[in-house]
C-alpha cells in the first residue's frame, strides 16, 4: 500500500499540478487574446465627435463575414467526402504496407506550408481553372453561383475555396481514420457474419461508431479553412461582395486583415478596425468549437469520442 509520502504518490501529484497549470493557461491566454482584441476594438464602433457607429462596422464586416464563410464551406463541400473516403480506404480496405504508404502521404500534405499552397493556386490552379469558369458561365449563368463575367486569371472566391480544401483534407482524413481503426471488430465481424456487404457492415457498424468522430474532424477543418491567412491572400483578388463564384470580388476576413494591417498606423481608427473584425473571426470560431463540442456530446454513447 503506498504512502503519501511514497515517491510514486509525489510524482502522481506533481504530474496532476502540471496537467493543471497546462490547462489554466490555455484559459488564461484565451482570456488575454479576447481581452486585447476587445480593449483595441473599441474605436472603429465609436468615435469622440461621431458617437457610437456599430452600424458602419456592420456595413463594413458583413461582407467578410460572408466571404470568410463561403469560401470555408466551399472547401468543407469539397474535402469532406473526398477525406471520408480516403480514411475508408486506408483502415478498411487497402492492403497494410499500401494504407501506411497512403497515410504518410495524407501526413505530409499537412507540413506544407499554407504559403507554398497559395503559390501553386495562384499560379498554377487559378490559371487552369479558367476554361471551366468559362464553361460553366456558359452553360450554366443562370445559377446565379455562375453568373456575371468569368475571371480571367482564376484568382476567385471558388479558386480559394479549393485551395483550402486540399488543405484541410489531412486534417479531416487523418481524425477519421484514427476513428474508423477504433471500431470494434466484434461489430464489424458480427455484421459480416449476420451476410452483411462490406459496405453494409461499414454504414451500420463503422459510420454509427465513428458519427462523433467525423463531426469533431470536419469541425477541425472548418476552423483551419476560417482562420488561413497567407493561401487566400494569394489566391483571391479581393473586390465587392458578389453572389458570383467565378467572378473576381469577395473577400475573407483573415486576407483583409493581411493586406491591411501593415499599413495601417499604430494607433489608428483603420487599426482598431481591424483588430475589431478579427474579434469576429475570434467569436465566429469559438462559435463554431462550442457547436461541435455540443454535436459531439450528443451522439458520444456510441461513437468514437467515447
């Protein structure tokens, strides 16, 4: 029976105090992020001689936010099932020495660095997007996704919004595979045996399981497609918000605070502005980690965050 003063009892409570101080500064440091970005936001929402001016801000940030959001559900509609399906393959259906190849793969994509992914969109998938924009103009303006004048150099709201899919696809794909390997064998075995396809054994045994798990990765990736800066300052040409995914225009917060922040004074209005947008994009994220953290919560009886 150990003691209180047993070497092993010391080390379980100083492992604990360090597991502590870990997590009360993350809280702290979110703390002091939300408090800075707040302190020196105040003036782009009021001004001595103007008063409060919230609805200029909102005039202001509504058309980032919009920007900001479609160009993450772009990639989201993109990567997700395409990651889904790679994760698939490589737990359940490609040879071991062919899954781990594919894995290493999937993990490296993740290590290039978001600079390098706004290069090549820039100059190598904007230009050779731009017969399909075409295309789809033609054949398809009627959308109004696929309306007004095509551009010219491939540097659009849907370009960024592929380029941002291929970067949270590692993400995606490497949380759902951890999760589909969690599955138990006796479910997956126990719906082979019942004559179930493989495929059937994976939508009523692996899809069930890992429900929780592929949320929490998407999630993930929603909040890498919100907050990337360097990519789609250079893939994107910025412009007026337009309902048009083809058409040069539209902007997203994180390449508007890139752009403008080096200009901007120390100290100034144009500052404040934004530090003030990004406490959007602060909340906007922390929105979006809360709802996943609700969504995981419900179905985590049985599932893969259990």
């Amino acid at each position: 029976m150990r003691t209180s003063d047993s070497p092993g009892v010391f080390g379980d409570r100083v492992f604990s105090t360090l597991a502590l101080l870990a997590g009360v500064t993350i809280l702290v440091t979110l703390a002091f992020v939300a408090l800075f970005l707040t302190a020196n936001s105040t003036g782009a929402i009021h001004r001595e001689e103007e008063g409060w001016i919230v609805g200029q801000f909102v005039e202001y940030a509504y058309p980032l936010v919009v920007g900001t959001l479609i160009a993450a559900l772009i990639a989201l509609v993109l990567a997700t099932p395409v990651a889904v399906g790679v994760a698939l393959y490589i737990s359940h259906f490609a040879p071991p020495r062919l899954s781990k190849s594919i894995g290493y793969v999937i993990d490296l994509l993740a290590a290039i660095p978001s600079v390098v992914y706004g290069a090549w969109g820039m100059s190598f998938l904007g230009p050779a997007l731009v017969p399909v924009y075409a295309w789809l103009h033609q054949y398809l303006s009627f959308i109004p996704l696929f309306s007004g004048s095509p551009s010219q150099t491939g540097r659009t709201i849907l370009t960024a919004g592929v380029v941002l899919a291929v970067m949270v696809l590692p993400i995606i794909t490497s949380v759902c595979r951890e999760i589909f390997i969690q599955t138990p064998k006796l479910h997956e075995e126990a719906a082979l045996a019942l004559g179930a396809t493989r495929w059937e054994m994976i939508r009523m045994a692996v899809f069930p399981f890992a429900r929780a798990g592929i949320i929490s990765g998407v999630m993930l990736g929603l909040g890498r497609a919100l907050g990337e800066t360097m990519a789609v300052t250079l893939v994107l040409s910025p412009g007026l918000l337009t309902a048009s995914l083809i058409s040069a225009g539209n902007s997203t917060i994180p390449a508007e605070i890139a752009l403008g922040f080096p200009e901007a004074p120390p100290g100034s209005e144009r500052q404040a502005q934004l530090i003030a947008i990004g406490l959007v994009l602060f909340i906007i994220t922390l929105i979006v980690n809360m709802t996943a953290r609700w969504i995981v919560s419900r179905h985590k009886e049985f599932s893969g965050a259990n």
